[in-house]
C-alpha cells in the first residue's frame, strides 16, 4: 500500500486529487474581497491560489482518504464523471480517471467502509455513485455515506427547499434548480434506495478519533470532520474556506454560501478554536500544501505552518 501523505496520531491522511485547474476570478469566488489585499499578499497567495495576471481563482476537487481504526474513510467525492450539470458546464461531462488515482492511493471501491458528504454540493458528492448498467449505483458497495439530514432535507427536490413548489424566478435560477434536482437525483437518491445512507443531526461520532459537527452556513447542513488522535488534531472544513484570503477576513464568504451571516459567523468561531487548539485546518478546494495551522493575527488569522501534503 503506498505511504499516507501525512499521519496524524494513530490516523493516515492521503490526498487524492480529481480536479484541478482555474474558476472563474478570486473576486467572483470571494465578492467581498478587495483588489488591494490580494496584491498586498501577493508573495504567498500567487501561484498556488490566485493568479494575478488574470485575476483567476485556483480551486482543487479532491478526496480525503483517512485510515483509522482499520477502517478507510473518504472525505467528500468531488464531481464525479458524466454528469449533467447546467448549473456549473465546467464540471459537467467530466472524465478525470479519478477512480484510477483512489486504487494508486492503495483504495479499491470494496474497501471503502465510510463516506462522508461534508453537505451535499455537486462537487463533494458525485463519486457517491457510478453508472453501471444503465443506473446510477452506489460507487462503493460497502460503505456507509453519512449525509447531514439539514442537506438533505433541504436539496431534497420533493422538500421545502429550493424549489419549494413555486416557479422560478428568472433563467439564473431555474438552470440552479435544475442542477440541485439532478445532483440529488445521481448523487444521493441512488445511495438512498441502497439502504447505505445514514442521516445525522448535530454531531455523529464514527469513531474514536473522528467526529461530525454541524456547521451551518455556507448549506444548511454544512459540516465539519473533527480529527483529536494523541496530541495531534485537525479539522476538515469542506467549503467554510475557498481561498485562504478568508484567513484574513474570516467575515468574507464565498459565492456560494446560503446563509452569509451565518456562514461568516460559523467560520469565525473554527478557526478561532483551531488556532487555540493548534488544529490543522483542511478544506476542500486548497491547491499548494492544501492545509495549514493558523495563528490569530488581529481580528483575523495567518498561517502558522503549511501542511505537508505534496503540492502537485
């Protein structure tokens, strides 16, 4: 089995990338975000995060494989391949190999004990499932996929979330709900009728070493994956931080967040209990290190030290 990138405790932390490339622009990924901060930090956000050149924001699609307590757990599912998504074209129809790079990293879809959606997006759910004789079928045939109940009553398309029974209203908005119909149609209802999908509310104990919380915000389910093994502690964060300009101005939200006030208080109240506890703080789209321990600097926050996963 080939070596973890990092070893946390008694945990193995493997990266295993699906995507990687330029979205959009920093500031349309972070709308709050200034031109001036991002030059002023330059020196450490270029060329991992941001190119200045052309303004683009560098995003990762990636999976966490954590080995703990002999069990392998995977960390969001990125995007998945040939997927119908009108709401994001770059991510549509993909064929990334993805499935080839899970068995380099020494994981075959049988070995896969637990899934965890960190909230259900397009890009953290689609390898949930695979298309296998003309159906979307859960990818990994032994897993339990532990999904916020929050999420899913809320993409749910016969639920009261987006949607809700009334028309769209403008084309921006229909194409969303679109997509937020067929992810839950591809991504999650398959693993449903499977009887693999276990719904959790405020936290879910997987086992000794790891831990889901609830952190709302950025979805109504929004979640985090607490890792306490030994002295050593970490905390996968899925979407609470983009870029790590929002180190900065942990009051900055992405684009994407449903609830800004809530997400920008949510993540404030993270990473000040990661500074102090010395966590190593993982989201899920960093490129570079991909991870980092911070330190409190003013109202804000600053990297203390880069993780030491690879940065290709």
């Amino acid at each position: 089995m080939p070596a973890p990138d990092i070893v946390l405790g008694d945990v193995e932390i493997t990266r295993v990338i699906e995507w990687s490339g330029p979205v959009r622009t920093v500031r349309f990924i972070i709308p709050d975000s200034d031109e001036e901060t991002w030059r002023r930090n330059e020196d450490w956000l270029a060329p991992d995060f941001w190119t200045p050149a052309d303004d683009a924001y560098h995003c990762r699609v990636q999976t966490w494989v954590l080995r703990s307590e002999g069990r392998t757990i995977l960390v969001d599912t990125g995007v998945g391949d040939g997927r119908d998504r009108p709401q994001a074209p770059q991510f549509a129809h993909l064929h990334t190999g993805f499935p080839a790079r899970l068995r380099a990293a020494g994981v075959e879809p049988e070995d896969v004990d637990v899934v965890v959606n960190t909230h259900i997006h397009y890009d953290h759910v689609g390898w949930n499932t695979e298309w296998r004789d003309g159906q979307w079928v859960p990818a990994f045939p032994n897993a339990t996929y532990l999904v916020p109940r929050a999420d899913h009553r809320y993409f749910d398309p016969a639920g009261p979330g987006p949607g809700g029974g009334r028309p769209p209203r403008d084309d921006h908005e229909r194409i969303r709900w679109e997509g937020i119909k067929l992810v839950f149609e591809d991504s999650i209802a398959p693993v449903e009728r499977a009887g693999q999908m276990v719904l959790w509310e405020g936290s879910h104990r997987i086992d000794g070493n790891l831990l889901l919380e609830a952190a709302p915000g950025h979805t109504p389910g929004s979640s985090v994956l607490t890792l306490r093994s030994g002295t050593d502690r970490a905390v996968f964060v899925g979407d609470m931080l983009h870029s790590p300009v929002q180190l900065l101005e942990p009051g900055w939200n992405s684009c994407f967040c449903d609830d800004p006030r809530l997400a920008a208080r949510t993540r404030r109240a993270y990473l000040a209990r990661a500074a102090e506890l010395r966590e190593l703080v993982v989201p899920a789209h960093w490129p570079g290190h991909g991870a980092a321990e911070l330190r409190r600097e003013g109202d804000g926050f600053a990297v203390a030290e880069w993780a030491g996963f690879p940065r290709d």
